[in-house]
C-alpha cells in the first residue's frame, strides 16, 4: 500500500470537508468578507496559511539551494512590508469599510482608478494563483509519480469547489487547519534533513548577504516583495474581514513575527538538500528531501504540509481575485442587479478564474520567476498610488496623476521589469507626483 498517496488523500477530503461545512451565507459580506466577524485568532491562522505558498516553499528552498540563507530574504521581506502595513495603514484601511484594494484606490482618485486597479491585479493574480498549482503538480509527481498535469487539476478542482461553496468562510477554516499541518510538516522534515546533513552546514553560512546574493539582489527583493505584501489585495482582504481596526492589527504584526522563523527554517531546506542532493534542481530541493530521506507514510505527511502551504495561498488569491472581477468590474459593468445576481456572479467567477490559472499552470516556466514578475506588475503600478493615498490632500494628488501612475507603473513593468524591478516603481512615483503638480500649477496659473 502507498502510505503517502493515503494521507494526501485523507488531507484533500478533509479540506474540502471543513471548506464545505460552516453557517449559511447571508449574503454577499458573508461571501466576500465573511461577514467581516474574523477576530485575531482566525486572521492569523489566514495571514500566515495565505503567505507560505509555493515561493515560500519550493521557490524559497529553491533561493536557499542556489544562494544560501540570505535566500530568506524572500520572506523576510513580505515580513517586513507585513509589520509596516500594520503599524501605519490596517487601521485605516480597515476603517475605510471598502470591500477591496481597488475600492479603496477609488475612494482616493476616482472610478477611473479603480478599474484600472481591478484589470492590474486581476491580470497579476491570475499568475500568482497559477504558480501554487504548478508546485502542486511538482511535488505530486516527486512523491507519488505519475502525470503533474492531472495532481494539478485534482488540487485545483479541491480548492476552487470549496471557495465556490462558502467564499471567504471557507477559506478562512481551511486556512487555519492547513497552516497548522505547514508548521508540523516543515518542522519534521527540517530535523530529519539536519540529522543527516549536520547543523555546522548551516553555521558556516553567510548572512545578510553570500557571494550569489549580493547587497543589491537583497534590496531589490525587500522593495519588489516587500512592497506586495504592504498593497497587496489578498493581505488588504483579511484587513477589511477584520471584526475591528485593531484586530487588524494585532494580527498582521504577529503573523509577521510568527513568519521570520518560518523564513529560516524553509531556507535551510534549501541548503541541507544541496549538501545531500547536489545534482538535484533548485525547485526540486524540498521534493528531493521527502523522497530520499522520509519514509511513505511521513513523506505523504510533508508532501500534505506543502499542498496545505500551495492550497492554502491559492483559496486566498482566488477569493481576492474573485471579489475584484465581481464589485470591481462586473457590479460597475451593471450596475442595477442584485444582491443574489452578484453572488451567482461571485461563484461564476471563482470557476472562470480557477480554470484561467489551471491553464496557465500548466506552461510555467519557474515559480519564483513567474512570482517575481506578477508582484513586479502589480506592485510597479500600484505601490505609491496607494501609500500617497492616505495623504493625497497634503501631497497635493489628482486622479489624472494617479491613473497615469498606475498605467506607466503597471506597463513599464510588463515590458522592463525582469531586466529593471524597480524601474516600474519609479515611472510611476514620477508620473503621480509629476502630473498632480503640472495641473495643479495649470489650475492656478
């Protein structure tokens, strides 16, 4: 009997069990925001399950296999943009009452904004939930063998029927429980692969920085992704299902804390598996772990904790993309339907976007390059619009500056970013101060 291939099953079935169950949804709050009753346990369970994904794992195992520890930087920075989120904005962006990001960009410069907003991050999003559904597949096919393609549309076909079910609910109870199941597996297999590799592999490791991950690959990480986790929608989103501002809080600033050990203990991953398995590739570090040094039945308990960190980014991503389509663009698109239209519309579009990415996943190149090159997109776009928001009366900004930000941001990176991450960013910083001024002068003048 294949040990492993029965406990990732009994995993699957009892995630969707526990996405399925819950109380009845009332409406479209419930669906979107569950209700926006989720107190500081739930939402952090949600924060920490939603950020370890595929580049937390496999992608940053993969940076700790190539470039050693300071490949946790990868984490390291979304902790950092995490801690600055909650210090200076998930109070007032939970105090706004907005349903999403794109709402909020609204409210700063106007619908044109707004939409521009919703077609950037759903474009992103789409990516980003694509990459949790490859490493699905790849580590799938490392454990049990067989065909990528078909574990990926058996996870994809899990996550996306409960998100349909119950929307923000049920990611939430299923968020909680898989986060939990990402601790122990990642724990057992980091003592198991430092048994056999020995701590002084990692006490000869340099940090902040190694000779394949210098000063600047560090900074430029900490702005690229630290950057996506300050705007992100799916972080914005956990905000706004807050029961109160300081919950909100409270529960970004400890998901961060709880998440820097996380960081070191994925990255070391990396490292072990390059003392033990040399010829393997970097995104095959934590597979080539399972399968060399855990028997079936506790490798199908890591494999089930990696699926758990994939499944559990993706319901989020979804459920982020799915409000943005339906409140964003379709409920502005028309305007006069219902409530009970738009939550047909919700689930409609939780099937459109998960076969979008199902697709997509299929022909990705690399997870933390597919990754690098949404938050690039996104974030290029819509970093300082939205930070310069909060105080666009003092800076003086405009809806035309804003718009433009977020179009030379947004394509600027599409066509520069691989080559210049930070090009993006500075277009648009240049675009929203430099227009807002222009017409402020032509106004006056």
């Amino acid at each position: 009997m294949n040990h492993a291939a029965v406990v990732i099953a009994a995993y699957l079935l009892v995630v969707l069990s526990i996405g399925a169950w819950g109380p009845r949804l009332r409406g479209l709050e419930d669906f979107h925001l569950a209700g926006r009753a989720l107190r500081t346990t739930l939402l952090i369970g949600t924060f920490c399950a939603s950020i370890i994904g595929a580049s937390s794992t496999i992608g940053m195992a993969g940076l700790g296999f190539s470039r050693g520890l300071p490949g946790a930087w990868w984490m390291l920075s979304g902790t950092l943009g995490l801690l600055i989120l909650s210090a200076l904005f998930s109070e007032k962006i939970r105090a706004t009452g907005s349903y999403t990001l794109p709402e909020l960009v609204g409210s700063f410069y106007g619908n044109s904004a707004r939409m521009t907003a919703s077609a950037l991050i759903v474009f992103s999003w789409v990516g980003v939930i694509a990459v949790q559904i490859v490493a699905s597949g790849r580590v799938l096919g490392a454990v049990l063998g067989g065909d990528e393609t078909l574990f990926m549309v058996a996870c994809t076909a899990v996550f996306v029927i409960y998100t349909a079910h119950g929307g923000q609910s049920s990611v939430v109870r299923t968020d909680l429980v898989q986060f939990i199941i990402i601790i122990i597996g990642i724990v057992v297999l980091f003592f198991k692969a430092m048994s056999k590799a020995g701590p002084g592999l990692l006490l000869s490791q340099s940090f902040p920085t190694s000779p394949q991950m210098d000063g600047w690959d560090v900074a430029s990480m900490l702005l690229v992704v630290g950057s996506a986790y300050l705007v992100g929608p799916d972080m914005h989103s956990r905000l706004l299902s807050s029961c109160s501002p300081r919950d909100a809080k409270i529960s970004a600033a400890i998901s961060a804390i709880i998440l820097i050990p996380m960081a070191f203990l994925i990255t070391s991953l990396g490292i072990f598996s390059r003392s033990l398995y040399p010829g393997a590739s970097p995104e095959q570090a934590i597979p080539s772990l399972i399968t060399g040094l855990l028997s079936s039945g506790i490798g199908g308990l890591v494999a089930a904790a990696l699926l758990a960190a994939f499944m559990s980014s993706a319901d989020t991503s979804l459920m982020t993309a799915t409000s943005i389509l339906t409140l964003d663009i379709y409920k502005k698109a028309r305007p006069n339907c219902s409530a009970d239209h738009l939550l047909t519309a919700s689930r409609a579009a939780v099937l459109i976007l998960g076969a979008c990415s199902l697709v997509m996943a299929v022909s990705l190149p690399s997870i933390i390059k597919t990754l690098l090159i949404a938050y690039t997109v996104f974030t290029s776009g819509l970093l300082v619009p939205v930070v310069a928001g909060f105080y666009r009366e003092r800076l003086g900004l405009t809806q035309n500056g804003a718009l433009a930000a977020l179009v030379g941001g947004g394509v600027t990176a599409i066509f520069l970013g691989q080559s210049y991450p930070l090009l993006g960013m500075t277009i648009s910083a240049i675009l929203l101060f430099g227009i807002s001024q222009l017409e402020k002068r032509l106004e006056n003048g």
